[in-house]
C-alpha cells in the first residue's frame, strides 16, 4: 500500500468512515502481517469492499542473496519485473538496511555504478517498504537503522519518499525512529528546502564530494545546476531551522580529490558548521576508472580536517567481496 496515515486517514473520511480506523489497518498490513483484507476482524464489511476495491497488497520478490561477513546483499524483482538491490549490514549499534529509490538514476555521478543505468522509473512507495519488510522476514529479526543510499537519488523521487520515511517511522507502521533514518541526498536544492520545512527528525547526508565548483561540475553533473554556493546556502538554512547535524559524504577518489589542498579547501567550506565529515574509501568498479585513494592518502586528509576542528570520521567497509559497497548496486544483471 503506498498510503501514509495522513492519506489513508483523508481517504476513510472520503468514505464516510471514522479516521481511526487508520490505526487498525496499520495494525493489520504492518504489524500483524495480514495482507487479506476480509481477515480484518475489527473492520466492517462496507469498508472491506471498499479497501478491495480501491487497494492491491502485492508483494515485490527477494530473487537473490548473497551474503558476506556482516552483510547480506539482496536482489528484488519487481512486479513489472524491474531490479533493484538493498543492502542489510550488521553493526555494533543493530542492523540497518541501505535501500534503493529508483530503478537506475540520472544523476549521472562519474564514480558511482548506480548510475550507468539510466533511471527507469521511480520505486513506487510500497517498493521501498517492502524492501524492508521483506529482509526483516527472511532473517526473521527487526531493523533498528535505515538508510536511503541505495540505487538512485531519493530527492528526484521525493513524493514517494516522503511518503516511505512516513510509513516505517509510524509507530502503527514499521516504528523506526525518525533519527535511526538517514537520506542522502546528491544535493537537489529545492528539495532540501522542502524537506527542511518537513520539520523531521530524520537525519540528512550530503553527497559533497569535492570542494570546489570546478573539481565538483566535474564528477557531479549535478553541481551544474545546483553549484556549492548555492547548497552551502541551502544548507546553512537546513542547520539553523532543524539544529540537526548535517553528515558530509566525501568519497576518496585518488589523486582526483584527495589531495591536501582539497582538504584545505573543504575545511574552509564547512568551518563552523554543525556537520561531520563521512570520508568513503572508493570502492572500485571494473567498468569506472577511478582508483580508491591509499590508506596513507586518506589519512593525511583525515588529520588535516581533524586539526582544524572538522568532525570526521572514516566510514567502516563492508561487502565489497560481495559487490555490496556504496556506489556497487546496481538495478540490471551483467
Ligand atoms: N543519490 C544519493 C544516494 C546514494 S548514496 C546520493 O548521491 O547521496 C550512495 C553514496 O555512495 C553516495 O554518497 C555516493 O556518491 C557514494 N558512492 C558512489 N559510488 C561509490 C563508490 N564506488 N565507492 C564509494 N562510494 C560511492
């Protein structure tokens, strides 16, 4: 189902049904995991039909998956059979699931996998709650953490998103908290605003990259449209309106940015604000020519933005023996 509370609650009263009963089929389809809608003991009869009628409980399949230490990689086929891949990760703090939003993605990052397909289509709501119900059934234990860093970029399908987010932080829904989410997003601008007049609790990254326009235009088309100015901007807002710490994602391409002027120049972009630097070791593709940056690189980067009060942190590795690391998914089979 793709309705959020709010929408399900305009739809009964559309019927002529009390709002309440909201909560009950929540109850049903998201707790109890009761998908036939004439099993709905506490609901009446017209409002049965009227769910039948109106509503299809249809489920994505796991096709495939792969797993590797601390890391299951699944693959689900969609009805109109379409691909996409969510990873499960087993951290000390609980699991967490990095989901997909869109089969392909048009963004068009020169680095990252994802997007050699270009996008098909939007995941549909239910496709990405799914995602989520389907993996805590197969392992049969709840998930704590969920991130929206999968195949495709959240904020070109913001609706559905939104919409998602609303869904699994529901305490009738899948009850995850609002900051155990995290999106990421390449950095659409008018959807960041969006979102931060949204006023929730749900944690935002950014996918900067590169510290400068001219190193960012080239390896993230989306800095053409939406250049540093302009997203620092937007982001100066998003601390001062939400007082949530922002994550900075900075991917560590060798010799392309990481470099110690680029860690000078991204120190003196984010001095003073409330945000904490995520740096990524590159995780190499047969297809794309980038190289990850050695150890030595990216610590000499590290202590640069530590010596000047930078937050940072390097984020733990995992599947990439499975073809599981961030940028690796894909939506299409070789
Ligand atoms: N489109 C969104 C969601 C994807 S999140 C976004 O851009 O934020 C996936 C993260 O992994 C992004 O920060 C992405 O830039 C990064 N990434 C892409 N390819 C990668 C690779 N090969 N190795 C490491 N990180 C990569």
């Amino acid at each position: 189902m793709n309705y959020s509370k709010v929408m399900l609650e305009e739809y009964l009263l559309n019927l002529g049904e009390k709002k309440f009963k909201q909560t009950q089929i929540f109850e049903w389809i998201y707790q109890k995991h009761e998908y036939n809608f004439a099993n709905f003991s506490n609901v009446g009869k017209n409002l049965i039909r009227a769910l039948e009628k109106d509503f299809k409980i249809e489920f994505i399949k796991i096709e495939k998956v792969l797993e590797g230490p601390l890391v299951k990689k699944f693959l689900f086929r969609l009805l109109d059979g379409e691909k996409v891949e969510a990873v499960l990760m087993e951290h000390d703090y609980g699991l967490s699931i990095c989901v997909s939003s869109q089969v392909g993605c048009n963004m068009g990052c020169a680095f990252c996998e994802s997007g050699r397909l270009k996008k098909v289509r939007n995941l549909e709501t239910y496709e990405m709650v799914e995602q989520i119900i389907l993996i805590e059934e197969y392992i049969k234990t709840r998930i704590s953490h969920v991130v929206v860093m999968g195949i495709g970029e959240p904020f070109d399908n913001y609706d559905n998103v939104i919409n998602f987010i609303r869904i699994i932080n529901d305490s009738k829904g899948l009850a995850i908290g609002a900051r155990h989410i995290t999106i990421s997003t390449c950095g659409i601008v008018p959807k960041i605003q969006e979102f931060m007049d949204l006023n929730l609790q749900v944690n935002l990254a950014i996918s900067l990259h590169a510290p400068t326009n001219e190193l960012r235009n080239k390896i993230m088309p989306v800095n053409k449209v939406y250049n540093l100015d302009i997203l620092l901007d937007v982001l100066k807002q998003y601390i001062a309106k939400t007082n949530r710490r922002l994550t900075i994602e900075y991917v560590m391409l060798n010799m392309v940015n990481d470099k110690e002027e680029d860690a000078y120049n991204l120190c003196r972009l984010l001095k003073g604000m409330n945000a904490y630097v995520n740096l990524i070791p590159y995780n190499e593709t047969a297809h794309i020519e980038f190289k990850r940056s050695s150890k030595e690189r990216i610590d000499k980067f590290f202590n640069i933005l530590k010596k000047n009060n930078i937050n940072v942190t390097i984020r733990k590795e995992f599947g990439g023996n499975i073809k599981a690391a961030c940028g690796q998914l894909r939506s299409e089979s070789d």
